[in-house]
C-alpha cells in the first residue's frame, strides 16, 4: 500500500489537489489520475456501452461479460466518488475484476452526480436501471463508498416497495450515516491517506443539496435494516469510514440478517482500484466475487 500511494503521488506530480477543484474538473483529473492503474486487469469476453434516460437526466450503463457462457445473474455496481466524482471509467478495473471473480456479468451506473444532481437523483436513477435488471435475472447490488450508500438504499426501498429483491449486497468501505468527527474518522481522516474529513464535508454538503434534503435515505445507518438481503461488507483500516461499515454490519446483524464482513489491515479508502500494485485489492475482490456467484446460484 505504500508502495502504491508513492506512485499515486507520482503520477498526480505537478497537477492540482484533486479534492479542492471545482466538480467538473475534479471528474476529468481523477479518470487522468486512474489511467495508469486501469493499463492491466481481466480482460472480458464482451463490453457493451448503453443508456437510458431516468427523470430527463442520461444514465450511462456498462456491460462486461467475463465468459461466452450466459451468467445465472448479474451484479448491479454503483460507483464510489463522495456522489460528485467517479464514473463508470474510474472504477472500470474494479468491474473487470468483479466480473472475472464471480463468472457473472457485471453493469457499472453512471449515476447523475451532485451537486449538479444532489440527492435523490443518484437514489432515483439507480431505482430505475435496478427495476429494469430485476425484470430479466437474479441480481446482487454492489457499491464501493457512496455507491456502497445508494446499493443499501435501493435495498431498502425494494423492500419497503414489495419488489423483487437483490441476491445480495457487496458493500466497500461505505458512507451510510452523518458524519462522524471522532473515532476511525478522528484517527484516519487528516488526508494523510486520501480520504479527509475536510473532503467529507464538502462531499456531504454538495450531495444534500441547499437546503439540505430532510429525506432519510441520506442516512440510511438512521433507517430499518429488517429484511434486508444476505450482506458482504468490506473494510480498509486506513480509512475514516472504517467506523460506518463496523457500524452497518452491526445493524445488519442485530436486525436478524445475514452479514459477514473483512477488516483489510493496512489499506486505505478505495483501495480496491488499485490492483496493479495491491494485493489485498485483488484479495478483496476476489472475495466479493465469490460471495456474488453464491448469491445467484
């Protein structure tokens, strides 16, 4: 991992702080800063780039297909990016890898990101391509950071609608409660590895919106987690969200779910794209992947 944080800060050598541009070119500054890091992974059978159109807004889909086989399901994965950067591109490794580990096709959602969109439009748009997916197989929903958020969300809200539910959730190292100041975001959340509070902040503000939205799917730790399905969540322990995954798995459990989670020792927030270097990403891939092909078999 310090290897790898020592070639991140080479490649972002004389560009600005990613993490205090304005939005925009925030996006175009992270796909820069990944391109490196995307060069090696699994290569897939087939690709497919769609869209469709949710409340007037475009939502860019990607298919991967690991194998010529058809694949029993399909893993539904929501990006991470604090709900203002990040894209199907960013985490394009993360999809491969997915895919290739679970023999399951794999669909990455280019969710309408704030503040342009602030909540519920990411919330909405994942609800549209997620009823869509469910009227064609079995599906697990995934989501590494604020994707983690909108995959437990969409959960929740089949739930509560009497939809057909996901398999399974894939949760790493997600956002899902107001912001903490103390604990793992005390100890972690300096910007010495990443991920700072200061970002959090900003984050937060520019998804809820002004006012900020009073909807408590910002906050799904504050909702019911009764009925949910079978859950894998994945921790870095580097990671000032360390405290919410520990916290959601308690919630899982305490509500009568099925839940399992890993502490990856050593790592930091959003570890998992960099699998060029890290073998605890691969590792945890690995392992999600597994868990997903359980889900659907």
């Amino acid at each position: 991992m310090a290897a790898a944080i020592a070639r991140m800060r080479e490649l972002s050598a004389g560009l600005p702080d990613r993490y205090s541009l304005p939005f925009p070119q925030a996006r175009a500054q992270l796909l820069l800063e990944r391109r490196w890091w995307l060069k090696e992974g699994p290569v897939m059978h087939a690709t497919e780039d769609s869209a469709c159109t949710v409340d007037g807004r475009r939502v860019g889909l990607r298919l991967h297909r690991p194998r010529a086989a058809p694949a029993p399901g399909v893993i539904l994965y929501l990006h991470g990016g604090g709900w203002c950067v990040g894209s199907i591109d960013t985490h394009d490794g993360v999809l491969r890898h997915l895919a290739a580990a679970s023999g399951l096709d794999i669909v990455g959602v280019d969710y309408s990101l704030a503040p342009e969109h602030p909540h519920p439009a990411a919330a909405d748009d994942v609800a549209a391509v997620a009823d869509r997916v469910a009227q064609e197989r079995p599906f697990v929903l995934a989501g590494d950071s604020a994707g983690a958020h909108l995959a437990l969300v969409e959960a929740m809200r089949r739930r509560d609608a009497g939809l057909r539910q996901a398999a399974g959730l894939v949760l790493f190292y997600g956002t899902y409660g107001p912001l903490r100041e103390d604990g793992s975001a005390a100890a972690y959340g300096s910007g010495e590895f990443g991920l700072s509070l200061d970002v959090m902040r900003r984050y937060l503000a520019a998804f809820l919106g002004d006012p900020p939205t009073r909807d408590l799917r910002a906050y799904p730790l504050l909702c019911d987690f009764h009925g949910l399905p079978h859950a894998y969540l994945a921790a870095a322990q580097l990671d000032p969200l360390l405290d919410e995954t520990i916290a959601a798995a308690h919630r899982f459990a305490a509500a009568g779910n099925r839940v399992s989670m890993d502490i990856h020792e050593g790592v930091i927030h959003g570890f998992i794209s960099y699998t060029r270097m890290v073998g605890k990403a691969c590792d945890a891939l690995t392992r999600a992947g597994r868990f997903a092909a359980e889900r659907v078999r």
